[in-house]
C-alpha cells in the first residue's frame, strides 16, 4: 500500500511539473510574440520615418523659391511656379502697368497711414504706392486707386469715374473742369468753383474725395460675376458691407494644361500699403491655384463666399 502511494504521489509530482513548465512555456511564447510585433512596428515605423523624411526633404518650398530680392516690380521680384508660364501682358495694358509697377525693396514691412508698423508676416511685397495721412485708402480705395493711376498715366481722363455708396457718379471730367462735389440735404451735386486743372495734385484730391464717399459696397455694385476660368489681372474677389472686403489679381501665370496660378494684392482698414498677400494654404508659396478656389474661398486675411469672384468695368 506504502509503495502504491509512493508511485501515485510521483506521478502526481511529475504532472504538475509537466503543467508548470507549458505555462511558463506559454507566457515566453507570448512574451517572445509581443516583442517580435514592438520590434516590427519599430522597423516599420523607422523605415516610415526615413520615407516621411526624405519626402520632406524633396518637397521642402521655401519662399525664396518665389522671390527675386533683387527684383522691384511684380515681374520681376516674383518666380512662377515650377511648370507654369507668366501670361503675356499686352504692351500698354492694364496688366503690364501693374506687372511693372515699382516696390518697395524686399523685406519692406506693411505701414498703415499714420507710418505705424503692421506687425505679421502675411504679406510678400508692398507696392511703392503713396498711402496719404489720413485713414481714407483702405482696400476697396487701394484698387480703385490703382485703376485711377493706370488710366490718368494712360491719359484716358474720361474712364476715370466712379460711384459713391449712394450712387452719384464722381468721374475726374467733371473734376479738372474745375467741378467739386457739394452736399445739399446729404444729396452730392456739382458745383464749378474753381479753374480747369488736370495736373497731378488735382487728381490726388479727386481721388480722396472718391475715398471718403466710396467703398466695398459701391465697388460691388460696378461690377459683375465671373468664372474662375476666365480669369485676369484686375479681377476681384469681394464681399461689399460695413466693413467688406477685396482683394484684386495682381499677377497669372498658367501651366501647360491652362490651370492658372495667380497672386492677390490688397489695402486693409485702418488704411495701410497696397500689398501682396501670402497663401494661408502654404505660406512660404504665395500664389493662389486655380484648383484651390473652392468656397468659401480662404485668403491672407478674409474668406469669401461663392459668387464673390467678380470683373470691374472701369477699363470698358
């Protein structure tokens, strides 16, 4: 009987060893699985890295890939995007006025009207345009400015005109006829007080009279809808109101498929330098891809809605 016990309790004693020694078997499996997955994912996520870091490095844009610092008009100082071509600008056109208009020198900061500093970086040139001391050339009178100048340098006195928010038409014939504008009842009319002048000071004080009683909501209301897709130097994206905004294209270019590329210049409330704006998209790239005009339509400083892109008719 003794030696019965005997023999059961040892083979009880060897298949509990038995069992001990899978279970420990089984968490070493486990163990070794669980650090040959970490050891992968490891590799995996290494290997996944070096890729993200050598495409990284390919597609490294820097705004310097855009800017010729030495460059002092739109045609000069800014690069086209890889595979796409300026637009031809017509010898006297409108286009070939802003395209060769001067800038201040690369690196200029924005200054608002009473010479204080506009802190950011948002903008990629500043257009050597004259920006009085007064808080009257905000964005819509920046582009109306720029129409103005093209126009009068072009002697083509009688397209100069534009609306008042409540639809008087002040155009610069009647002004260098010695015509100034006069308010009875808060009604605008002519009065000819003073001596026929078209000189250069007489335009400037058409032009801030045009400041003080015109704005986004009269500039939207001369001028039309247009598709992206037809797009030129001196359309606008706009959203006229108390306050809205504007922006205008400034510069196209255009790959090999007719996608165009574009740049947008504004002014801003209170009144500071006409400026070309970056891409919020990617801001070391400034230009605006055809593709990415989807609304509502994000730039520099504004967003606009569908239906925004508009043509001014100040050249007709």
């Amino acid at each position: 009987m003794k030696r019965n016990k005997l023999y059961l309790l040892l083979f009880m004693m060897i298949f509990i060893f038995s069992g001990c020694m899978r279970k420990n078997e089984n968490i070493t499996t486990s163990e070794e699985a669980e650090s040959t997955i970490i050891g992968d994912n490891i590799v995996v996520e290494a290997n996944n890295n070096e890729s993200k870091e050598e495409s990284t490095e390919e597609s490294v844009v820097k705004l310097s890939d855009f800017i010729n610092p030495e460059g002092n008009t739109l045609f000069t100082r800014f690069i086209t995007p890889k595979g796409y071509k300026r637009m031809g600008a017509a010898e006297g056109s409108f286009a070939e006025f802003i395209g060769n208009y001067l800038l201040e020198p690369n690196g200029t900061h924005v200054h608002y009207f009473d010479k204080r500093e506009k802190g950011g970086d948002g903008h990629a040139a500043v257009f050597s345009m004259e920006v009085a001391e007064e808080d009257l050339q905000q964005c819509a009178d920046s582009i109306m400015r720029i129409y103005a100048e093209y126009l009068y340098k072009s002697g083509k006195y009688d397209k100069i005109s534009f609306h008042f928010v409540d639809g008087f038409v002040c155009d610069f014939n009647h002004w260098k006829q010695g015509y100034r504008v006069k308010f009875a009842d808060d009604k605008p009319y002519w009065d000819q007080v003073a001596s026929a002048d078209d000189s250069e000071e007489t335009f400037k004080k058409y032009l801030r009279i045009v400041f003080a009683y015109s704005s986004t909501l009269s500039m939207e209301n001369e001028a039309r809808p247009i598709d992206i897709s037809e797009l030129k130097v001196g359309d606008i994206f706009i959203k006229g109101g108390s306050p809205g905004h504007v922006v205008m294209v400034a510069d196209i270019c255009e790959n090999e498929s007719g996608k165009k590329a574009f740049l947008l210049a504004q002014g801003f409330m209170p009144a500071q330098s006409f400026h070309i704006i970056k891409n919020p998209a990617h801001s070391e790239d400034p230009w605006y891809y055809e593709n990415e005009v989807k609304y509502p339509f994000r730039t520099q400083n504004y967003t606009f809605d569908e239906g925004s892109l508009k043509r001014l008719d100040y050249l007709d």
